[in-house]
C-alpha cells in the first residue's frame, strides 16, 4: 500500500479514535448520564435535566477540550525540542520553562505570608496562578533568547535552558523549606496539575494561546526537516538558522508555557507522543508528523483523564501521575526497541 493512502487512513483513524474518546471522556463522571442525553447536549438541545446540563456545559466540556489542547500543545512542543536538539529525548520543558512557571507559582503560594491579606487573596485567585506561571516562563524564556543569540552551537542551549530550571528549582526549594504546611499542599497539587476547575473564559484563552503556537509550529516545518540533516546542511539550502531556531524556541515557549500556566506541568505527554506518532506513520516527514502528533496528543490525555477519573468511583486521580505512569514505559519501550537513538 502507498504511504499516502495508508497515512490518509490512519489519519481518519485516529480521528474516529479522538471522537470516541472524546465521547466517552465526557460521559464519565460521579453522576451518571444517560448516553442520549448526552448527545442531546453536544448538539445544543434541551436536556432533560437542568443538573445534567450544568454538568456537562460548565465541567464535562470544558474539561474535555482542556485535554485535547494540552495533548497538543506538549506534542507539537516535543516534536519541536526533539528536532532542533536532534536528541529523542529532549521535551517541551528542556528550556527551564516549567521551571520558571513553577518559580513564578511558589513566589505566589509560598511568598504569600509576606504580603497584605487583600494581595493575598488577589495573587492566589486562578488569574493570578496563571499570571504569576506566565511571568515565570516569560522570564526564562527572555533568558534563553538572549542567550541564544550569544551562542552558535545548539546544544550550548539545551544546557543552558536545564541550568535555568536547575537554578529556579533551587530557589524553589528555599521558598519550600521556609512554608507552612498548607501552602506547600496546595503548591503540591498545584505541581500536580489538573485539566479540571477552567472556566469556558480560561479554556477560550489557553485555545487562542494554543492556536498562535501551533501556527508558528507550522511556519517552520520545512526547516524542521533540514534539521534532521544538521545545521550546516540546512544552512547550504539557504535556510535561516538563527531566525528558525528563534522561531521554534518562541513557539515551545508559547505552548508549553500557556499549558503549565493553567493546567500545571503535565509530564511524558510531549516526550513520549512524538515518538508514537514516528513509529505508527514510519516517516520523518514533519507535515506528517505534524498532523500525527496532533491528533495523537490529544488522543492520549484524553485516554490518561479517563483513567484519572477511574471509571466506577467517585475518586479522581491527578492527571500528572497517570501521564507519568502511562509514558515512562512508552519511552523505556522505546529505547529498548531502537537502541541506535544516540
């Protein structure tokens, strides 16, 4: 069979993969409703209960479509790290940018003694997490752009971008030792992230946020797979290699950053899916690992919420276990199975 046709039905596939899962993502939950019902809601009509509709509108939905964009925006920051690195196990967090993110998030949390009871309460609101994340992964972003520039060789980056995190993890690790036991409990669950609690307000932002990155995404997929080849190669088809760099750099930041300023850094997600997405398509062509990585990013932490959600009980998993759980065998799977990686 011809790889266009057999991509073109595995893409449709894993369309009706995401669907199903999709589906049976929101039909989970403490409170059972029926699966007709459910489909009422999806197509705008009168549910026959208004419990059933304030479930599914202002919990289910949100929650579900929360997956779908963190699945992709982690993959497609994988993808992007794994290539410009040209190192399988490089990940959407090798910059420092959750680092930073959680630096942001425990001067918040664990800094808050120090402020007014009114700034307090401001600053530990949802916006000001976000707010506070965003500024932390700004920051080590800004930092690894100028640096960037300094620097010619791309791994000198790489090991820049894991000294960040090293860095802001120390001093996250001070801010840990002098806090009370309440706020290193919610900093804990905070770190252990959670796909639920997001206002349709949040989801919107985070899905124009996702939108801007994956755009850029797109705009170097062409460089991407000069890459493959190293810079000097990329560089002889009069491909701009600083320019490119930049740009992948700004679009992981925007991706990964945006999702663990709202959701918390979600671990193996983009690690582990664009090596799924290599081995099911067989092809190093990034338009179509583009697509693939996508579609199975979404695909996957649809998959680890329900697991999350324990079908049949009322208890709730946090989503960056099951992540955990679910991709670090996927990825000693894959090491194992191609041992030439290095």
């Amino acid at each position: 069979m011809p790889n266009s046709k057999k991509h073109f039905i595995l893409f449709l596939a894993l369309l009706a993969v995401l669907v199903i899962l999709f589906f049976v993502n929101i039909s989970l939950g403490s409170i059972s409703i029926p699966n007709e019902e459910i489909v009422k809601g999806i197509f705008n009509q009168k549910m026959s209960k208004e419990s059933w509709e304030i479930i599914l509108y202002n919990f289910r939905l949100p929650k579900a479509l929360t997956a779908i964009l963190v699945g992709m925006a982690l993959s497609i920051s994988g993808l992007l790290m794994q290539t410009l690195f040209r190192n399988p196990l490089a990940g959407p967090y090798v910059l420092g940018l959750s680092s930073g993110a959680s630096l942001g998030v425990a001067f918040i949390i664990l800094g808050t003694s120090f402020l007014p009871s009114f700034l307090s309460e401001l600053f530990l609101s949802s916006y000001g997490i976000v707010v506070a994340s965003g500024l932390g992964s700004a920051l080590v972003l800004m930092a690894v752009l100028v640096v960037s520039q300094k620097l010619k060789d791309t791994m000198a980056i790489l090991i820049v971008g894991l000294m960040f995190g090293s860095f802001t993890s120390a001093i996250v690790s001070v801010l840990t030792y002098f806090s009370t036991a309440e706020q290193l409990q919610k900093f804990t669950f905070w770190s252990m992230g959670s796909l639920a609690n997001l206002s349709w307000n949040e989801v919107s932002l985070l899905g124009v946020l996702t939108a801007i990155g994956l755009s850029i995404s797109f705009l170097v997929i062409k460089p991407l797979d000069a890459l493959l080849l190293g810079e000097r190669y990329a560089n002889s088809l009069g491909i701009n290699f600083k320019k490119t760099r930049i740009l992948i750099i700004i679009a992981t930041s925007i991706l990964a950053g945006s999702i663990t300023a709202f959701v918390g850094p979600i671990a193996f997600i983009g690690l582990a899916v664009p090596h799924m997405a290599k081995l099911l398509f067989q092809t190093s062509n990034h338009l179509t690992l583009f697509w693939s990585t996508i579609l199975l990013g979404a695909i996957i932490l649809l998959f680890c919420d329900i697991i999350a959600q324990l079908p049949g009980s009322d208890l709730t998993l946090p989503i960056n276990a099951v992540t955990s759980m679910i991709g670090a065998p996927i990825v000693i799977w894959l090491l194992v199975r191609k041992r030439n990686f290095s």
